[in-house]
C-alpha cells in the first residue's frame, strides 16, 4: 500500500497549478481536481489486479538455492508430463491344438491388464534360465520272449499248392482254347501235387462228363468227398451218376451220407424226393420235396414231384393244386409243363 500512497502523491503534484501550494495557509490543502477524483478508483483496481497476478506468478517460480551457478538454474526447466503409452497386452502362446472331431473349439482368453501383465512378468521366472528338465525315461513295454526249449511254429511256404494252382491257371487256359488233352493232363498234375485243390478237381470233373468217362467222373468224386465232406455239389454230383448208371440204390447211399450236412439245401431235398420216387417210397418223397419247397417255395420241379408223389398215395387233390402250384412258377421246363397240364385235364 506504500507503493500505491507514493503514486498518488506524484500524481497530485503534477496535477496541482504551479504557485498554487505556496500561496495557501500550513496545514491547508487545496481540493483536487476533479478529473483526478473521477480516475483514482478505476486506476486502483487495476493496480490491485495487476499485483495480484504479479503476486501469483511469483509463487508460481521455483525456488532455487542461493549458491547455485546460472548453467544449472539454465538446465532446470519444469517438468514436462509425458504420457506413456500403455504396452499392448502379450497374447500368450498357446500349443498346436490338436483337431478332433465333434470337439468344442477352444474359449479365447481375455487379454490382461497391463498391470497385472507386468507383475506377472517380473514374478515369473525367465525360461531360458531355467535349466533344461532331463527326459524321462521310456518305459519299455514287456516283450513276450519263447521260453527255452520251446519251438516256435511258423507256417511254412506250401510249394506243393503253388504248383498246383500254376498247372490249375495253365489248365484252364488250355480248355478255353480248346486243347482237352493237354488240360486234362494239367489238371490231373495240378491233383496230384495238392489233392485238396477243389478248382482243379472240378475242371477235370467237367471234362470227364463231357467225353462220357463217368466211371473216371465216380472214382474222382468218391476222392472228393472223402477229402472234403461237406461238399454236397460233389455228393449230388455223384449221385446223379449213380442214377444215369441206373443204381439207384447207390445214388441213395451216398444222398443219405451228406443228408446230415444238407438240411438247408433245397436242391439237394429235391433230389433225395426223386431218388425215394424211384425206389417206390411216395411217402419219403412228399417229405423230402415239402422240406425243399419250404426252403424255395417257387421251385416248379419240387412241385411237380410233389404232386406225382401225392397221385402215387392217392391224395389226388392234393396232386391237382400242387400241379397248378408249380404251372405258376417261372422256369419250369417244357416237358414238366406239358406234364402238368396233361395231369389237370
């Protein structure tokens, strides 16, 4: 306030008229001019504001020691706020995944914070001063070891059946380009070298038959069977030889050896009821030839025999409907159809 009492002073004296204070009375004062009353307070405030931010400046200056040189006060300059920018968050790395079907896919963790990201960091060890953990050792599964003094089978290489099935390949190229007799030979080498060649037998089966040497056909069947029983095509075979013979007794025989093996076999039923037929047993017949239809309910010669074993018992009824049953099957041969109608007339 002494340095605003002291302007005014300055500013009343400069205003005053020259000669004026030394003419008036001590301890008078001459009024002030108007023009100075009117501009004293604006002038004050404007003083008072200007100290003011004079004053707040002031406090605004950092304080320095006394004794410090002028090349530091340069250097010291106010901080300045730099904002660091925040580290993106670090996916972490994850093992292949390995895909599998009908697998949920696999939930995406959320990234973490910086912060906690950095904590995390500082608290885990680096892996690269870890040392390298030691592999653990496979364990080797027991392996099953022969026992001493036991030998251990292996299958050998069936030579014998190698050539065989050679003289069976080349056998059947021959009979396909019409040289019998070479087949024939390579059929009956292909039999000797591996006897249970079921191929080569039935080549040299359908040879035989052809040129009429059924007695050579009944003598290879027989073989056939006693190597192979359950071979009912071989036992039917033979036994229709048996009956082309005209020993029917012998055709009955061997049918009744393979029966055990054939209750599943409609063909073969079929032609146990022909071969009862002949031997004058209709009743034998009726059943053999129910039992094949009931296994093949359309076979038109089981019907037809059927209904001539039925007319031989005297079920002429019966006869008539199991004629007109096999008239409605496909395939029966002519003379069969003729048969039929004939009988229903």
């Amino acid at each position: 306030m002494s340095l605003i009492n002291q302007m005014l002073q300055d500013l009343e004296k400069r205003e005053a008229p020259s000669g004026l204070a030394a003419d008036l009375p001590a301890g008078v004062h001459s009024a002030r001019p108007a023009r100075l009353v009117r501009w004293r307070w604006p002038l004050l405030g404007v003083l008072g504001a200007f100290l003011a931010i004079a004053l707040f400046w002031a406090g605004k200056r950092p304080v320095l020691p006394a004794d410090m040189p002028a090349s530091a006060v340069a250097q010291v300059q106010p901080p300045v706020l730099v904002e660091t920018p925040t580290p993106p968050a670090v996916p972490e790395v994850l093992p292949p995944v390995v895909e599998v079907p009908s697998a949920p896919p696999a939930r995406q963790r959320k990234a973490e914070p910086a912060s906690q990201y950095k904590e995390k960091t500082a608290l885990r060890p680096s892996r690269a001063a870890q040392p390298a953990a030691a592999p653990k050792p496979v364990a080797e599964h027991p392996v099953a070891r022969p026992k001493a003094g036991t030998v251990t089978k292996t299958a050998p290489f069936n030579e014998a059946e190698e050539r065989a099935e050679q003289n069976y390949r080349k056998a059947l190229a021959a009979y396909g380009l019409g040289r019998t007799s070479e087949s024939l030979a390579l059929s009956r080498q292909a039999l000797v070298d591996y006897p249970e060649h079921h191929s080569a037998r039935q080549l040299l089966l359908k040879q035989l038959v052809e040129q009429g040497a059924s007695d050579q056909a009944r003598a290879l069947l027989r073989d056939g069977i006693k190597l192979d029983p359950l071979q009912l095509s071989w036992s039917m075979a033979l036994a229709r030889l048996e009956l082309g013979k005209g020993d029917v007794a012998a055709a009955r025989q061997v049918l009744d050896q393979a029966l055990p093996q054939a209750a599943a076999n409609a063909d073969f039923q079929s032609l146990a009821g022909a071969v009862a037929q002949r031997q004058g047993r209709p009743s034998e017949a009726a059943d053999f030839y129910r039992t094949a239809l009931r296994l093949k309910p359309t076979d038109g010669r089981s019907w037809v025999g059927l209904a001539l074993a039925l007319e031989a018992e005297g079920h002429q009824p019966e006869a008539s409907e199991a004629f007109r049953r096999a008239l409605t099957c496909e395939g029966l041969p002519p003379e069969l159809q003729a048969l039929a109608q004939r009988k229903l007339r």
